[in-house]
C-alpha cells in the first residue's frame, strides 16, 4: 500500500512557492516602473524605493569583483543554501519541539527557502538580483538596498535562530535499565 503523503509536504512548500512568487512579481515591477539608481521617496527620507542590480550576494559583498567564475559560485552557494534549508526541513524535529515551535520552523525555514528561490530565479535570468527597497534616516545614511526575497530570508533566518534558542530539542537523557530497576528496588 502506497504510503499516504504528509500534509507538511505540501502546505509549507506552498509557503516557499508563494514567497518566490511575491518576490520575483515585485521585481518585475520595479523594472516595468523605476529609473535605475534614482531614488523615489515612499514615506519620506525613511522608506524609499531606489531599483539597482546586484552583481554579488547578500548587501552587494562580491559586487565589485569581476570574474568569469562568479556566476557559477554565486548559483552553486545558493544551491548549496537550499540543500541545506531542505535537511533542515527534513529533521527538524530532532532540533526544535514539537506542535506549534516546530510549525513555525518549518515555516521559516520555508520562508528562506521562497527568498533563495526568487534571488536564484533573477540571478540564473538576469544575471543579477533586482534590489530596490531603501531604508535609512539621511541621504547619508542609509541601510542596504534590498528585495523581498531578501526579507523573506532574514525574517525566517531571525525566527529559526529564536526557535533554536527558546525552543531547542534537549536529547532524551541515556538512563540504565539496570539503574532504574535498582533504584526502584531500594525504595
């Protein structure tokens, strides 16, 4: 008899797909309605959309670095990313307990998963990711450029590290048959 299918392998893959889905729509809207590298205000100095490609990873490290092996590196590490999201996915109710804790890990790990997924997407098309949303309190002072995809990743990221902190999986403590049936016996 075929063995029935979990309903974890569909629900939290939805997740995954829906995360890729708003991040590469976003992206297409940025390119459809942005200039590139100017600056348009959405709730003042603070929020601003500014559309850029980004030839490196995660806030443009490696951007500079002009090599004919990047694009190949940069798709292998996000390969390799995903590889390791998908182990994770697999076994993770051996690191975080059980109910609502491991729903949200396997939430966040989803939420990685749909962010590396878009980026990776853009990256093998364009070769370059698509980042536009700008926050900052100055012209001067400004925090990365970054895309949903990458929000995806952090917020997930963020989640997991709390799941792993507050909610981690302690192994079963080794006891003794022998030790226990002695102990019982002096009570």
């Amino acid at each position: 008899m075929p063995k029935k299918l979990d309903w974890k392998w569909i629900v939290f893959p939805a997740i995954a797909l829906v995360a890729a889905a708003l991040d590469l729509i976003t992206k297409q809207i940025v390119v459809s309605t942005l200039p590139p590298s100017q600056p348009v205000e959405f709730l003042g100095i603070i929020w601003r959309w500014t559309f850029i490609r980004n030839t490196g990873v995660v806030f443009g490290i490696l951007s500079g670095l002009d090599a004919s092996w990047k694009p190949a590196m940069l798709v292998a590490t996000n390969l390799i990313v995903m590889t390791v999201v998908v182990l994770f996915y697999k076994n993770l109710s051996k690191y975080i307990k059980d109910g609502k804790p491991e729903i949200w890990g396997r939430t966040a790990l989803m939420m990685i998963m749909g962010g590396a997924i878009g980026n990776l997407v853009d990256r093998i098309i364009n070769g370059s990711v698509v980042d536009f949303i700008d926050w900052g309190v100055s012209p001067q002072a400004r925090f990365f450029i970054f895309n949903v995809g990458d929000s995806f990743v952090v917020v997930g990221s963020i989640l997991l590290a709390v799941l792993f902190l507050f909610f981690e999986k302690k192994p079963a403590a080794q006891t003794n048959p022998d030790t226990n049936i002695a102990e019982n016996i002096k009570k």
